[in-house]
C-alpha cells in the first residue's frame, strides 16, 4: 500500500543498500591488499633510513605515518570530488581542475593571506572551501547559460575559467607581493606533512559518508532536471549539496597539500570502464583505486631522482594529461565528440 502511494506521489525511494557480499568481491579484496601493500611501502620509503633506534620511532609517527595517511585521504578525496562532477554533468571530461574549481581554492588561499597578515590553517580552510564553492556555482551556472554543450564544451569552459583566476590569482600575488604565500599550493606536495598539518583532512571521511547515502539522488539529479523534477527530487537543493560536498573535498586538500591536478579525471574513468556509472557501488573502488594512484605517484616522486624529490603534482599532471588525450581520442574515434 505504502509503494503504492510512493507511486501515485510521483515519488522515487532509494534503491536498497548493495550487500557486503556484493561489495567485498574478490577484485575488491585484491585492490585493498594493494593499497594496503603500497602504504607499507610508503611507510619505509625515504632519505632518512629507519634503524631502529629512539629518534627513527619518532621520525616514523611525526612524518612517515601522517604522510602516508594524508596521501591516502587525499587521493581518496580528490577521486571521489571527479566521480561527483562527472556524474552530475554526465561529462567523463569533468573534475576540479578541469572546472576551475582548484584555481578557485587557490584564489580563497591567497585573499586569506591578503586579508589576515598570519592566518591559521583553519582560516586558510575557510577561505579555499567558501571560494571553491563559489567557482563551482559559477562554473554551473555558465553551463546553464551554454546552449552547446558536447563533451568538449564542458571541459574548455572549464579551463579557460580556471585560466582567467590563475591569472588573477598570480597578478594579486605580484601586486601584493604575496606570491610565496601561494607557492607551495601551486606545488602539490607531501614533504612537509606531519603530526598537526594534516588532521584536518579526516573531513573526508565524513564527506565520503554523505554522498554514499545521497548516491541514488544525486544519480537521479544527473539525469537531469526536468527528469529528476519529475521524479520527486529537489534538483536545486541537491545541486547545492553537491557543490558544498566538492567545495569541502578539494578546500580542504588544497590547503593542507595544494594543487593536485586531474586526480578526478583519471581514477572514475579507469573505474567506469570496469564498472558502469552506479555511484553508491563504484564509490569505495574509486577510493580505493584514488588512494593507490596516489600512493604510486609519490613512491615515483620519492625514488626517481633520489636523494632528492619531485612534487606528487608533477606525476600526476603528467599522467593524467596523457589520460585527458587518450579519452579525447577515444571519444573521438567512437563519435562521442562533436
């Protein structure tokens, strides 16, 4: 009776949760022995060799563990904020720095730091989270305002919003004379991390929380409006969950670690090849496969040019512009591009 008058309502319930015996597949298992495995490896990689003695116990808890923890909510971040835009605008081109979204977060650093002569870390936070969402609203509303939008539209609106605030971003640093306040965002890297430079990056657990549980309605918004209307869904205030989610992701990451780009771009494709596009099943594999890719990119940056370091953001910008062609190609090739 209850189902039913759901269906005279026009309304449409969440499908039940998968089972842990759907989730905890044996390529599941396999891919988190992986993770597992790389963060071991993680933990004894560096210049600084551990002997066992007083001050390597120390070293160990105060750099390696924090850093290893870091690098994995982050790339566990950064995949999920990908998997999020990707799904809402139904493009496998979008993520945060193909939308200007990390440029934004950027742009909040640097007027904290206009602002406040030495702000903390929890002011810093604010500010990239507060101008990260603003970026993503702007960048929604121009694709409202687009009439065209193919596969490629969507990403070139993107960048070129994320190239005019870079620009703005780097011009008030000159002019302020504040750009070593943004330099180190502009390299994302895990040197620096340790013990009470990276807690604030647990946030992601709890984001992670929430769109597994609003998984089926924000699949429903990608629909669309009118069709996500009509099936009882509040389109525009999931929107602005949505957006908020992001904002929190990538503010959060880009204050503790800085610019990570197309991290969001390479895991959910690699994951949507494999899986299809249900978000709630596919959110722990791009966790997890975020975390490993992550994890791989800094063991690179930490052994290539030993004794010294590459920043994580190097590798991965690398990467995932080779990933950006290949999709382009691909779509090209199969008539997804126009």
């Amino acid at each position: 009776m209850a189902h039913a008058q759901q269906q005279m309502n026009g309304r449409v319930e969440p499908p039940a949760r998968p089972s842990f015996s759907v989730v905890w597949t044996k390529p599941f298992i396999f891919t988190l022995c992986l993770v597992l495995a790389l963060a071991t490896a993680s933990l004894f990689t560096g210049v600084y060799e551990l002997r066992g003695a007083t001050n390597d116990f120390d070293m160990f808890w105060i750099t390696r563990v924090p850093r290893t923890l870091a690098l994995m909510l982050t790339g566990a971040a950064m995949a999920m904020a990908g998997l999020v835009m990707q799904l809402i605008t139904q493009n496998r081109l979008v993520e945060p720095t193909t939308t200007g979204t990390i440029e934004w977060a950027g742009l909040g650093l640097l007027a904290v730091y206009l602002l406040v002569p030495a702000p903390s870390l929890m002011m810093r936070m604010t500010g990239a989270i507060v101008f990260a969402f603003i970026g993503t609203m702007v960048f929604f509303w121009f694709l409202r305002s687009v009439r065209l939008r193919s596969s490629l539209i969507v990403p070139i609106i993107g960048l070129m919003l994320g190239a005019v605030i870079s620009a703005i971003s780097t011009f008030l640093g000159l002019f302020f004379r504040a750009s070593q306040a943004i330099e180190g965002w502009f390299v994302g890297s895990f040197a620096s991390v340790q013990i009470g430079r990276y807690e604030y990056l647990w946030i992601i657990i709890g984001v992670t929380v929430c769109i597994f549980f609003l998984a089926s309605r924000l699949t429903l918004v990608g629909l669309g409006e009118d069709v996500a209307t009509s099936l009882g869904v509040n389109y525009n205030r999931l929107m602005l969950i949505a957006t908020g989610l992001i904002a929190l992701s990538v503010g959060v990451v880009a204050t503790v670690i800085g610019n990570l780009p197309f991290l969001g771009l390479i895991v959910p494709n690699i994951v949507s090849m494999f899986r299809g596009d249900d978000l709630r099943s596919n959110l722990p594999w791009v966790c997890l496969i975020g975390m490993a890719t992550i994890l791989i990119s800094d063991l690179i940056s930490r052994t290539i040019i030993r004794p010294f370091e590459l920043p994580v953001s190097l590798i991965l910008g690398t990467v995932g512009a080779a990933v950006f062609i290949v999709i382009l190609l691909r779509r090209r090739k199969t008539g997804g591009v126009r």
